[in-house]
C-alpha cells in the first residue's frame, strides 16, 4: 500500500508541472470566425432594409433586436464567452443586469406618466 | 524555486491564473463602460420617447451611407483582431503583424469617414447651435428645412437636442476607437519588436475584448441615430 508524502516540501506546489503552456491548443478556427463575421454582417443589412420597410415607429424594435442577435455572437464567440470561467460570466451579467436596472427604474417612471407612455 | 516560463508574473500560480486574471481585470473595466454608455442611451430613449417626430425629421437628414460603410468598417475589424489573436497562439508573427496592422487601418478609416461626416454635418448646419438646417429639394424646389418642419410641426430645438445627442455619442464612441486604435498600434510595435510571443497572446485577446465592445456599442449607436427616422434608397444611391 503506498503511503501519502506528508513530508514539508511535497507541499510546495510543482511549478514545472504547471508551467507546460500550450497556447495555440484552443483556437479559434477561421471558420468559426467567418460564420460569426457573415452573422453579422448580414445583420447590418437586415437592419438597413428594416428602416426602408416602411415599418414606422415599429422599426425600432427590429433594430434592436437584430443589434442584440449580433452584440450575442460577438459577445459568445469573438469575445470567447463560450470558454470563459464562472468569475467572467459573473461580471459581464452583472454588467448587463445593472444596465437593465438603471433603464427598468427611470423608464418605469415614464411608462406611469400619461406624456411620454412607451 | 524552478524558473518560471516568460510571460508569467511572480504573484501567480501558473499562466492560465494569470491569464484569467488579466481578462477578468478587462471584463470588470469593460462593465464599467457598459454603464457608462447605458446612462447615455437611457438619457436617449426618453428624449427620443418625448420628441419621436422631431428626432425622427433630422435622422433622415444624417448620411446613412456613410454609417453603413463605417459598420462594415468596424464588423472587419473585429474579425482581423479575432485572427490576430490566432494567429499569436500559432506563434504566426507575421500574419499577427498584419491583422493587427489592418485593425488599426480599419479603425483609422472609420475616424477618417467620421471626421468627413462631422465636416459635411457642419457645412449643411446640422449642428446644435444651428440656425438653418439646411434645404430639401422638392419637384426641382429648394424649401428651407426649418419651412418644411413648421408646417409638420417639428420643432428646432428638439432637433437641436438630437444634434446634441447625435455629437455626444458619437463623440464619445470616436475618442474609445481613437483609444482602442492606439492600444492595438502598440501591440503591433510589441509585434514588429518579437517580444509579444505566443505564450502572451491574451495582451490581444483583452486588447480585442476592448475592441469589440466598441464595435457593439457601434451597432447599437448606428440603427439609434441614423435610422431613426424613414428612409429610402436614394439615401444610400442606390
């Protein structure tokens, strides 16, 4: 039965084990980055085409939407969101969830006033 | 104590706790600037909410072709720093030396179409202190602007708040690409020396994250204020 090495220096941690760095071993591939690039590409012609659809006052909406679809793969992929640690996720949704309460608070004001009702 | 590889900082465990590090120090700075803009596009949606008509009559006035074209400027842009990155994992330093070089070049050419809009803008009087904005051509008649939006009851000095809003945005969009061109011209610098190898590729990588939060916020900004108001396809020449 082997026994557990209790000695003082088997708790000095192993820099040389952990040093074996491998940057290129996660890369993007072009494909991937080429996929993203089209996605949102054809995204800023959609919202061109949107503003000339005669959509109205409605067009804001299509706006919006397409620029969220687009900021969400730039974001996932370009911004290697789909790799990132917990900590990350964990300050770019906090980022994103103040954001969406400093527009909840003042514009619920302005959804209960009858001038300037969304 | 063994000897530790480059780019490794001595408060670390290993190179990937530091390169956690180094992005989430650029996430958090990155949430910053979320807000920051947030507060601008908050203060936007209720003006735009009071005076939809006003903003929506000036909108149709902004070059829309010229927002288009900085777009794709912008949209190629991220993709060259995204093989930048690439191509510094490979340990391919000519090819990172030359994406890195096209950002910079793209991001230039958006600031040089910028600052050509900002002159037009200018000379056509579509500045907030403004007091002619300008003539619409109508069956080979030139209307003042200011004639035009009287009888549609648009107001001037509503437009002149979108105008504001208009400089202020992307004035302060501007000076982060000015910022972000300089970081990405340095990184290059670091490229042409051979000292930024590919065990630091992540001085890109936050570089990029920087980069395309400008971009984003571009893609917001450019539906917001450009096509506020509707448009047609003689606005873009086609």
């Amino acid at each position: 039965m082997a026994h557990k090495d209790t000695s003082p220096t088997a708790q000095i941690p192993d820099y040389d084990k952990k040093e074996v760095d491998n940057p290129g071993k996660d890369v993007d591939t072009p494909g991937q980055i080429f996929m993203v690039f089209f996605v949102v590409l054809i995204g800023l012609f959609a919202t061109i085409a949107a503003s000339m659809s005669g959509l109205g006052d409605k067009a804001i909406y299509v706006h919006m939407l397409i620029s969220i679809v687009q900021v969400s793969f730039i974001g996932f992929f370009w911004m290697h969101m789909k790799k990132a640690d917990q900590m990350t996720w964990l300050s770019a949704g906090s980022a994103l969830f103040v954001m969406l309460i400093l527009f909840v608070l003042p514009l619920a004001d302005f959804l209960t006033r009858h001038r300037g009702g969304l | 104590m063994s000897a530790r590889v480059g780019a490794l900082c001595g408060h670390f465990e290993d190179i990937e706790q530091q390169r956690g590090a180094e992005r989430l120090g650029m996430w958090m700075f990155l949430a910053t600037e979320i807000l920051f803009f947030g507060g601008v596009f908050l203060a936007y949606t209720v003006y735009r909410n009071w005076y939809s008509k006003d903003f929506a009559a000036i909108s149709s006035l902004l070059n829309v072709t010229i927002a288009g074209i900085n777009s794709v400027f912008l949209l190629v842009s991220s993709m060259t720093i995204t093989f930048a990155i690439r191509a510094c994992q490979l340990g391919n330093n000519s090819a990172q030396r030359k994406y890195l070089l096209a950002t910079a070049l793209l991001g230039s050419a958006f600031m040089g179409l910028k600052a050509y809009e900002y002159a037009t803008d200018y000379h056509e009087g579509l500045v907030p202190w403004s007091s002619n904005f300008g003539k619409e051509t109508l069956h080979g008649h030139e209307k003042p602007m200011l004639q035009v939006w009287e009888e549609e009851g648009v107001a001037p000095e509503r437009v002149k708040m979108f105008l504001f809003f208009y400089y202020c945005m992307t004035g302060i969009h501007g000076v982060h690409l000015i910022i972000g061109i300089a970081c990405v011209l340095y990184l290059y610098i670091r490229s042409v020396n051979k000292s930024l190898t590919a065990d630091k590729y992540v001085a890109i990588e936050v570089t990029s994250l920087y980069w395309h939060l400008v971009d984003a916020i571009w893609l917001f900004i450019m539906p917001l204020l450009y096509l506020a108001g509707p448009h047609t396809t003689h606005q873009l020449g086609l």
